[in-house]
C-alpha cells in the first residue's frame, strides 16, 4: 500500500483505520506462519508433543528464551536457527505494525500550510 507523499494532505481517519488494519493483518500473517513453521520444527525435529512444540515456538519468537531442552543435534540445530530467525522476525513484524501510525506522526509534524496568511 502506497503511502502519501509529505507535501501531500494528510488522509482521513477512517482511510487511516482502514490502512492500520491491513498493515495488522500482515502483521497477525506473519506472526501466524511463524508460529506455524517453528510448531511444526519443533514437533518433528525435536520429538516434543504439540503443545509443548508451541509454548517452544512462542517464548522463542517473543524473546523470552527456550523452554525445553534439546537433546539431538537436529534439534539443536533448528533451535539455533530459530532463534536466528525469530529476532529479525520480531524486529520485521514489530516495524510492519508500526509503520502507518508513525508515518501519520511524522506526516503531520510536517504538513506544510496551504494558507497564504501571516
């Protein structure tokens, strides 16, 4: 979705509302296909049962740190690259979220008046 340029007015709130929720959307996207491939990873490669394969995948991708230990050195190896992933991740997902709402801050920080008074 294209944003508007700075010498441009600043759009309406219901077209911002509108503009919010689907940059929330991709956002709730990613944050789902995460959750999805590291439940999957971790069930299989790590031999843990499902719900704990998506506590694993969530305190990883929120940064709070591993639940479980990791036994086999797939495991370990997944974990790690998880892991890895999981900080650009949250990084990525975090500045998607976020993008409209400080683009409308800075937007009107900048709006140039179109009144010729002084």
């Amino acid at each position: 979705m294209k944003l508007e340029h700075r010498k441009q007015q600043i759009i309406p709130l219901p077209k911002f509302l509108k503009r919010l929720g689907h940059y929330s959307l991709f956002a709730v996207g990613l944050i789902s296909i995460s959750l999805l491939f590291g439940t999957i990873g971790y069930h299989y490669l790590c031999a843990i049962s499902w719900i704990d394969a998506f506590h694993m995948t969530s305190m990883i991708l929120t940064g709070m740190g591993p639940v479980s230990e990791m036994k086999t050195t797939e495991a370990k190896i997944f974990s790690s690259f998880f892991a890895l992933y999981s900080g650009v991740a949250f990084l990525s997902i975090t500045a998607v979220f976020f993008t409209p709402i400080i683009h409308r801050l800075l937007h009107i920080l900048h709006v140039e008046d179109t009144d010729d008074e002084i």
